[in-house]
C-alpha cells in the first residue's frame, strides 16, 4: 500500500481520530484497487496444480475456485496441497476416509467464490489479506457480471453496512445478509476477529470437523437452504446467527433429512 501513499497527508498511521483515519484508509484502499483492476489478471497460485485425469477434469476447477478466498499464504498452500491429494485419490477412484472433511471445506470455498463470480468481484485479490470490499468504495460501482436480480440471488445484495463499514470481500460472500451484518458489528466493536472466523469456515484440514465449526453447503451457493452449520458452529458463532433464523432453518432442514435432531438455538 506504501506506493499508494502519494503526499505526506495521505499517511493515517499516528491519527487517533477513528473518523478521519477511515477516511484516509478508505482513499488509499481505492486507490490500491483501482491500481490492481489496471494490472494483468495473475492467479493468487504460486504453486504448479497442473493435474490430469481423463474424465475427471470437471472437478479441478471446482476445488481450485474457491482457494482464491484464502488470505493466509500458509493456509492456501495448506489447501491447495489438499486439493491435490482429494483430486489424485478422486482420479484413482480411491479417496482417503479423512478426503470427505476436506472436500466438505473445499465445497464452501467453491460455493463463495461462485458468488464472488456472480456479484462481478474481481478474482485477484480475494486472496490479499489487504483487500478491501468494492462496497466500500465510493463513486460508481464497476463490478463485472454484476447481476442480483436473478430470483434468489436477492440475498447477495448489499445492506447498508456493507457499503459503510470497511471489510474485506469475503464477507460479502454468504447469503445470509443479517449474518453479515453482525459480522461487521461485531468486527467493529472487537468481539470478532475476523481472522479467527475464516480460518474456522475455510481453512481445510485432514482432520474430523465434528468438533469444529463449520459449514456445509448442499445446493446452489446464492440459495440460503442450500447451507448448514453444524453444532460446534452454533456454540461458538452462533451469536452471529441472531436475527438470523434462515440458517438455523436451513441446518435443521438437512439435519431432518438425515433423521437428526433439530438444533435448538434462540436465534
């Protein structure tokens, strides 16, 4: 961001006052993106995933999608050397047991990058840590295949904070807009580290998830009864969820489905 910074005027570190700081944040972060939209389209992957497999190409893409939302450099590598290892045991009609939790993670990250994809968010990027929302940007939005007005996909659309409290994309992502919103508050007041909620949501490891939080999804990425959370998701988000009965709603439908017990969560 330091070549973002044209004049002394333009450097927020040292000013206490939050107002103005998020001001001058805000113009260098356009600044920054509009430099980077003017700048050739580069895969966030630094790593050769060349794969082949006849008949098996339609579910690389899928699986490698969605590591563009992951900001930690350590955690992408992690992903994209699981990607590998759930393709080739895919390929060889030999998956691991412990590929199923992975392909559970890998599956949500997929389901967000297609909305990233829908809602016209430019790909390089999603993986920057320093990235900030085209929401929050001033001046006309320019977002490619910008298109909400598909029934369902309302969902997807903007509040108001989303376009005032500066965040990084990947919220934007889920289609649970009450959810969203919470994120942000409880980002801004310091309850959430929204580092913590990521890695808890997208980072895939060859690990059981029964004890962890996560989510599922099952249908269309835009479709909110197309997602679950599990348990460990609802004790430790779950304040995330309130005002928010979609999600509880959507769990408990696929939970019915496989002749679970509802959770019960006062939402």
């Amino acid at each position: 961001m330091l070549c973002d910074v044209w004049e002394p005027s333009d450097v927020w570190t040292g000013i206490s006052d939050q107002s103005r700081r998020k001001k001058l944040q805000n113009k260098l972060n356009q600044r920054a993106y509009r430099r980077r939209r003017k700048q050739p389209i580069v895969d966030c992957d630094d790593h050769d995933l060349s794969l082949s497999a006849p008949g098996q190409d339609s579910i690389l893409p899928t699986l490698l999608g969605g590591c563009a939302l992951i900001r930690c450099p350590q955690r992408l590598s992690l992903a994209q050397s699981r990607v590998k290892e759930v393709y080739e045991g895919y390929s060889l009609h030999a998956p691991r047991p412990s590929a199923l939790h992975v392909l559970v993670r890998l599956r949500v990250l997929a389901a967000l990058a297609h909305n990233a994809a829908a809602m016209g968010f430019p790909p390089q990027g999603l993986c920057r840590d320093d990235f900030i929302s085209p929401y929050n940007l001033s001046g006309p939005l320019e977002l490619e295949n910008f298109d909400l007005t598909t029934p369902g996909r309302e969902s997807l659309r903007p509040t108001h904070l989303q376009r005032t409290v500066l965040h990084h994309p990947w919220i934007d992502l889920f289609p649970f807009p009450v959810f969203r919103d919470n994120v942000l508050l409880a980002m801004e007041s310091g309850l959430v580290d929204d580092d913590q909620l990521c890695a808890d949501i997208l980072e895939a490891k060859d690990e059981d998830l029964a004890g962890r939080p996560s989510l599922i999804v099952w249908g269309q990425s835009w479709d909110c009864m197309a997602w679950e959370a599990n348990e460990a998701f609802f004790r430790k988000w779950g304040f995330l969820t309130r005002g928010c009965p979609e999600m509880l709603e959507a769990t408990n439908h696929w939970r019915s489905k496989r002749g679970e017990r509802r959770i019960i969560y006062e939402v």
